[in-house]
C-alpha cells in the first residue's frame, strides 16, 4: 500500500513539474508573431475568410495524389512478380494502367493539365 502511495506522489509531482515547464516555454515562444502564424498556401486564413481558392490547384493535387496512390497499388505487383501468375498478373497491371491512362485523356481532354500563371 505503501508503494502506491509513492509512485502516485511521485507521478503527481512529475505532472506537476511538467506543467511548470510547459508554461514556461509558452511563454518564451508566445511572444514571436511568427512563430504562432499557421503556415499556409501563400495567404492568411484569419485576415482573408473569403479569399477565392484556385480550383487548377487543386485538380492538379488530386492528379499527383492518385500517381502517388498508382505507385502504392503497383508496388506489391512487383514484389510477388515470382509467386503469381503471370496471366493474371499481367491482366492486372494492364487493367490499373488502362484505368489510369484513360483518366489522364480525360484530364487533358478537360485541359486540367494545362499549367495557368
């Protein structure tokens, strides 16, 4: 019973402790402007709420975002390139580049893919 009592006056100490330097450090880094800013896309979401958003910019992420995501669905075909069928393989890999590569016709056909200044 004894040591309960220590390790929970040991624990409430420590939290203590650890609350003391946390307001500490608050303060010394509450004081830099810039430190407390969000960094962001180029504008400052608490002066401008009502800034018009660049829709290209975001159509172009999703585009690097489902690359990003064809390479994670490729990956483990490569790794058991030697533990499957290579019909059934090779149908799958056909079939996910098929998926990809008519995407992206309609993606230029739409003229996402052309870079606006």
């Amino acid at each position: 019973m004894l040591s309960i009592t220590i390790m929970l006056m040991t624990f409430f100490l420590i939290s203590i402790l650890m609350y003391m330097i946390s307001l500490i450090i608050y303060k010394k880094y509450n004081s830099n402007r810039e430190m407390n800013s969000p960094f962001e896309c180029g504008f400052d979401p608490k002066s401008m709420t009502r800034s018009p958003f660049s829709i290209h910019f975001f159509l172009i992420t999703i585009l690097f975002l489902i690359f990003d995501i064809e390479i994670t669905l490729i990956l483990p075909f490569i790794i058991n390139i030697n533990f499957s069928n290579f019909f059934h393989l090779n149908f799958m890999m056909n079939s996910i580049f098929m998926i990809l590569i008519i995407g992206l016709i309609h993606e230029w056909n739409l003229g996402i893919l052309n870079w606006k200044l």
